[in-house]
C-alpha cells in the first residue's frame, strides 16, 4: 500500500540536491527536507504518545517538513486553521483528542490557553537536530497500511460544529498521483502555493502533488497580489492553484510588468465557484485561461478538472483517473444528460469517514461507496461536470427552484459589480425569496434598482432578487471563500 513517507524518501534519492520547498526565510532541497523531516520525527516520538499531532503553522518550508516528520513517527496530523477564533480552534483540538500541538511563537498565547503541550519551533533546537540528523542514516517508513488515517482535516461544515474529515495514506497518495496523471505534470514544473496547508487544497495540490512529483514548490504564508506576481515571474513559476478571489485580485491590479505570467502552463481556480467574470477579466488581462476544478475535503479533495487539452466553459472538467461521477434525482436514480441533480462521487480518494461520528459517515457515503457531495450539477455525454449550486443552498420559489450560481454569474457580470453572494430568505407568501449581497468594483457605484432591473433582463422573474444589498466586504473563511452560513 503506498505511503506518503516513502514517496519523500524516493524523492529525495532521486532529487536530492534540488529545491523541493522555499520561502522567504529557507530553502531546502529534497536531501535537507527529508532530513528535516527525520528530526522532527525524533522530537514527536520523544514528545508525545498521542496517535494524532496539531500541526498550526503558514505555509512554509517548515510545515512541509513537520507535515512528513509527523507522520513519519506514525502519527496522524492534524492540520489546525488559525485563523479561526480562538474558542472556535479550542473545541476543534478537544475534538481531536491531541495533547500535542507543533507551532511557532506567534501562536503561542493561544497554544498555552489549551490543555495541550505547544513545541515552538523556535525552541526546539533544530539546528543542532539538523546536523545530528544529516549524520543518520534516515530510517525506515513506518510499517503503516495505506488505509491508515494520515491527515485529519477539519471542515468548514455547513452548518454547526466543524467534521474531521480522516483522509489515509492511500486517499490523498492516489489523489495526488490521479492529478499529476490527469494534468500531464513532470518534474520540471515549479508550483507557487498561496493556499494555506490546513485547507485540503493547500494540502493535496500544493505539497503532496509537487513532492512526489519531485518538483520545486515556492510558499508564500499570505497571498498577496504584487508578491504573487513578483515570485512567479522571478522564479519561473509554470503551476498556479489559487481561489476566485485571488483571481480576481490579480486582474485588477493596476500595474504589472509585461509578461509577467509567461511561465505559467496551468492556472487552475478552485475552492469556490469561478465566476464567468473573474474567468474572462483575467484572459483578458493576461492572455491565460483559467481552468476550474472542482473537489472536496471528504474526497482528498480533486474529483474533476478541465485541462488545456479537454476545457469547456463554465465546467469543472472530467473525472480525474480513477474517480467515478454520478448525478441523481431524490430518489437515487440517474438523470440523463444535462438534467441537474445532486453528484455523487467514489473512487481512491473518498475519505475514510468523519472522526468519532459514525451516523454521520454512513448518512455521507453509502454502501456501494458513493459519496453525496451535496452539490447540484449536471453531466454531459463527454463527461464534463457543471456546478449549478449546493443542494442545501437551493431556493424554492413558489414551488420553483433557484440556484444561486446562477444569479451571482449575473450580477457579476454587471461592470459595477466585483463579487456577489446569493442565499435564500424565508417568505410567508412564496416560501422563500432570493436575496444577494454584491461588492462593487474599484471606481464604481451602482444602485439596488439599477441591479434588480439588470437581473429582471435577463432572468426568470422568480429568480430575479426581492433585495441586493451593497457591501463593502462579506463574510469568509479562511482561504476567502464567502460563507453564506453566515449571511443567511
């Protein structure tokens, strides 16, 4: 069964001396990532008999090192999102039962408020452990089966507490391998990853993918449009994986050198849907088509994505290999070409379950292996899949069904208008009313009529908005996506 720890072990014999992860602050080749890796393997298996590890710490040169160090002591790691509220990030470490969490001092006054032991990077010798370390001879992979859970990752959720979505070795090891298949990707390539490690995006397609691929993967901790630009035309970045928004903030900057993205090969949008305006802004401005993909946490995450060779517009591509895709009526049945329903999706890189909750497993992934992404779309005879909207986000109308994305594509497509959100509202009289949020871009104002009768133009009077509320900002999680959970 594969094993994460051995794909960097034969990275490292075959790629030794090349960059395999920078930042701002180090750059370790293939050789020194695995034996940064050997030494913080020594320090949680002197540290901790805990089967599970918190990991909170940016994307960096370090977290690569600490994420393959963990499991290589036969952990479990537990990547942890700080950039959650404090009491939010204390009931996720209650619920994954560690007592163990490697961090940095920034974070260290949140650590000590747990009843957990914090190893700070900054204290924990490591250059001494580097040197001890390079002396060794590296050991052995532990004796783990592929099934067993490597990563633990929290979801969002839809709705309550947050899940821990347990991902083995073989999920994101197959994804991993599925995707760099599926995109023809070669050693060669450079990635840039500007998607946070505790996000299975991040995770996945930004360290995973370009270790075992052995390729060289530049981290920057907090995107920023100029340092984006700056690190992919300075160090010939040709993969970049980012969200809409990031997208979307790169198009509207004012200047930017010629050819600034002429390395790139692949630019890939997922995390959330890519709006049809943000998509040909960004073609526009820089002569490159964004490619939307399309995956989950509970799937390690890639299910689908277009590629240069095989893209159609407004989809997110075929099944990656490997990955089987469904969409169904209520009553589980296949609906034929074009006809919306809810995906289903199984395949290697379906998770293992959600961490001590059982029911919800079984309500998730039935017996056959299908698991219900809660998503709508359809599936055209060439296999290309369509988002319309998630199945908890539709909104019945006086008995007809809206789906938000298909509301926001309009009003994105106002030139006033940067982004937008669309949920549904109760109402006594229909049942529930649509309502949107809309950000303006730079330099432009707009009003809510002006936006409604642009709406009513060119949507079905049931799906035009009851109101569109103008806001400077909305409400996101980490990676920026806009939670509607919140809004609504």
């Amino acid at each position: 069964m594969p094993d994460l720890v051995a794909s960097l072990l034969e990275a490292a014999r075959e790629f030794g001396s090349k960059p395999a992860v920078v930042d701002s602050t180090r750059s370790l080749t293939f050789k020194q990532l695995t034996t940064f890796a050997a030494a913080v393997r020594r320090i949680v298996s002197q540290e901790t008999e805990c089967p599970r590890v918190g990991l909170m710490l940016p994307s960096s040169a370090a977290m690569a090192g600490c994420f393959y160090g963990t499991l290589w002591a036969g952990k479990t790691a537990v990547p942890l999102n700080f950039m959650l509220q404090p009491q939010e990030l204390a009931g996720v470490v209650a619920d994954a039962q560690i007592d163990t969490i490697i961090t940095i001092e920034l974070f260290a006054k949140m650590v000590e408020a747990w009843p957990v032991k914090g190893l700070l990077l900054e204290r924990l010798g490591l250059k001494s452990k580097l040197l001890a370390a390079g002396m060794r001879k590296w050991p052995d992979p532990p004796q783990a089966d592929g099934h067993d859970i490597a990563v633990m990752l929290y979801t969002s959720g839809t709705s309550g507490m947050p899940k821990g979505v347990c991902l083995s070795h073989h999920n994101l090891d197959s994804n991993a391998r599925a995707c760099i298949e599926h995109a023809r990707m070669n050693h060669d390539q450079r990635f840039l990853g500007v998607i946070p490690q505790f996000h299975s995006f991040g995770l996945t397609a930004l360290l995973i993918v370009p270790i075992t691929l052995g390729a060289t993967v530049d981290y920057l901790p907090r995107f920023s449009p100029l340092g984006a630009v700056k690190t992919i035309d300075e160090n010939k970045v040709s993969i970049f994986l980012a969200i809409p928004s990031m997208y979307s903030a790169l198009a509207r900057l004012k200047s930017v050198p010629d050819g600034a993205f002429r390395s790139l090969t692949l630019a890939v949008s997922g995390g959330e849907p890519l709006a049809d305006q943000t998509a040909r802004a960004f073609r526009e401005r820089f002569d490159l088509e964004l490619l939307e993909g399309y995956g989950m946490t509970e799937t390690s995450p890639v299910l689908s994505i277009n590629m240069p060779w095989a893209h159609k517009p407004g989809s997110v591509g075929r099944a990656i290999p490997g990955t089987q895709l469904r969409v169904v009526d209520d009553h589980g049945a296949d609906l034929l070409d074009g006809q919306p329903g809810e995906i289903l999706a199984r395949g290697p890189g379906i998770m293992r379950g959600y961490y001590r909750k059982p029911e919800e497993t079984d309500a998730a992934i039935d017996a056959e292996g299908w698991f219900r992404t809660g998503d709508v779309g359809t599936l055209d005879s060439g296999g290309f899949l369509t988002i319309t909207g998630r199945k908890k986000e539709l909104i019945i109308v006086a008995g007809e069904n809206v789906y938000p994305r298909e509301v926001e594509n309009v009003l994105t497509d106002h030139p006033a208008v940067a982004e937008a959100a669309v949920i549904g509202r109760r109402d006594p009289s229909r049942g529930e009313v649509v309502v949107a949020y809309a950000i303006l871009a730079e330099d432009q104002t707009t009003a809510e009529l002006e936006l409604r009768d642009y709406c009513r133009e060119r949507l079905a009077g049931y799906k035009v908005p009851r109101e569109i509320k103008i806001a400077t900002d909305l409400p996101r999680g980490p990676t920026g996506k806009i939670l509607k959970r919140a809004l609504a």
